[in-house]
C-alpha cells in the first residue's frame, strides 16, 4: 500500500490520492508523530526565536555589533535546518511503516540509525542552491525550490548522500513539476506564514507563545511533513513503473535506477524502506 496507492492505472501520481494517503497516516499515527514533532521542532523553534531577538537587537554599527548579528543569524539558519531535515528523516520512518501497514515499533528503535550528518548537510546545500536562485531573480529560486522539494526525505528513504540526493530529487521531481508546486511548496510555504503570523500575536507573552508553538507545530507542520514523504514514495514508485514500461516496449528507460531503499533496524522488517 502507501506508494503503490498514490497511482493511478498508468503509473500516473494522483494529487488527491496523495493527499488522502497522507490523511490516512496523519490520523492513525497523530500521537506518535505529535511527539515526534514536539521533541524536535518545538526546542528548536525557541532557539530561533531567541536568536532573531539576538540578532534585531539595536547594537550600533560597530564590527562586533554586525559579527553578533551574522552569528545569530547563522546560527538561526542552522537550527531551522537542523529541524526540519531530522525531522523530516525520522518521520519517513514512520510514515513507511504505516503505510507498508505494519505496526509501530518503539519510537527509540524507529529513529536508531536516522542520518542526522547528511540530513542536515543535505538541507544546507539546498538552501544554498535555492538563496541563489533568488538572488538570480525570483523565478529560478522557486524553480530549484520546487526541484529540490523532496530532497530531505530522500536521504532517509534511499540511504543517498547530498549530491546523489540533490539529483534524484531533480529527477523525480521534473516529470512532476507543478504537482510539486501543489504538494510541497505551496503547503510549506502556507505553513510558515501561518505559523509566523500566529506567533507574533502572541510573542510578548511566553506562557502563551510557548502553548501556540506546540499546538500549531504539532498540527500543522506534522501534516505537511507526512504530505512530503508521502509523495516522495509516490514519486519513487512512478519512476520505477515508467523504468519497467519503458524497458518493456523497447526504449532506454529514463536516467539511473533507483539506489537500494535504506533498511535499517527502525521498523520490524526494515527500515525507511519506499512504501
């Protein structure tokens, strides 16, 4: 189930399914992954609100004051990155193991081997592909945005490094641009606006600001990561097909099959294994 389900007859990826077998996996493991979400994101999205402060503190124009503020700002960029891409690799783990229709393991053993390195390395050489795109204009940075859209979890899903990492996600994603767009960007970028703009109402106020963050981190932000995994499996699993149909009526299939998926001691029976 999972990847397969996401198809139509044809190999073809279908939004709506996408979005209900994502909706499926966010009903049946929410508490699993509500805690998974308030372990990592929530700590770390108070760092970043600590160093935004840190760095939009009024310290003249000396060279310590602009030294602090690039180190917050740095540091700020790390943390944020640091979250999502882990986040994003141990969350496969579960997504796969639900959708393959297993039952959970204990969490401690589903995260056991997550690349943590090559997650975070990987997510920094994104976001640097993608600020220049923009410094390039706006266009060609949503265009590497998009391209790059489901790097994160293909780390975790076929055990890859950062550059192998970097151009399958440009593989699978280019037949499938503008659902891309749909699935991903637009969910995330939705997502934060929406999560900034609730934070801010209540940001003078911590007890509150605190009871915000997790809520909406909890809810928001788990969705839309399963929603990016779930079509990552998806977009394996229409590659493939078109391999085998392409090699099946005689032409060269399109581009380097897929590495082997990670199995690793995460889920009984395997790993973050493609659903």
């Amino acid at each position: 189930m999972g990847a397969r389900a996401v198809q139509a007859r044809g190999g073809r990826v279908r939004p709506c399914a996408v979005v209900t077998t994502a909706l499926g996996t966010y009903r049946r493991r929410f508490w699993r992954v509500a805690l998974l979400a308030a372990l990592i994101m929530v700590p770390l999205d108070l760092v970043i609100g600590v160093l935004e402060d840190a760095a939009s503190l009024p310290q003249g124009g000396s060279a310590p004051a602009w030294a602090g503020r690039v180190a917050a700002a740095a540091a700020n960029v790390a943390a944020a990155s640091l979250g999502t891409t882990f986040f994003a690799g141990v969350l496969d783990r579960i997504v796969a193991v639900d959708q393959r229709g297993e039952p959970d393991a204990p969490l401690l053993r589903q995260v056991r081997g997550v690349p943590v390195v090559r997650l975070l390395l990987v997510d920094l050489a994104a976001s640097g592909l993608i600020v220049l795109g923009f410094v390039a204009f706006i266009v060609p940075g949503l265009v590497v945005a998009v391209l790059l859209g489901i790097v994160g979890p293909l780390v975790s899903i076929e055990d890859l490094r950062v550059r192998p990492a970097l151009r399958r996600s440009v593989q699978l994603v280019r037949p499938h641009f503008f659902l891309t767009l749909l699935l991903v960007l637009l969910p995330s970028t939705a997502e934060e606006s929406f999560l900034s703009w609730a934070e801010a109402r209540v940001h003078a106020h911590f007890p509150l600001y605190l009871v915000v963050d997790v809520a909406l981190t909890t809810v928001v932000a788990s969705f839309v990561g399963i929603l990016e995994i779930t079509l990552a499996h998806g977009l394996i699993a229409d590659h493939a097909w078109r391999r085998e149909t392409g090699a099946q009526r005689g032409r060269r299939p399109e581009g380097p099959a897929a590495g082997p998926a990670r199995k690793g001691p995460a889920a009984p029976g395997g790993g973050g294994a493609a659903g």
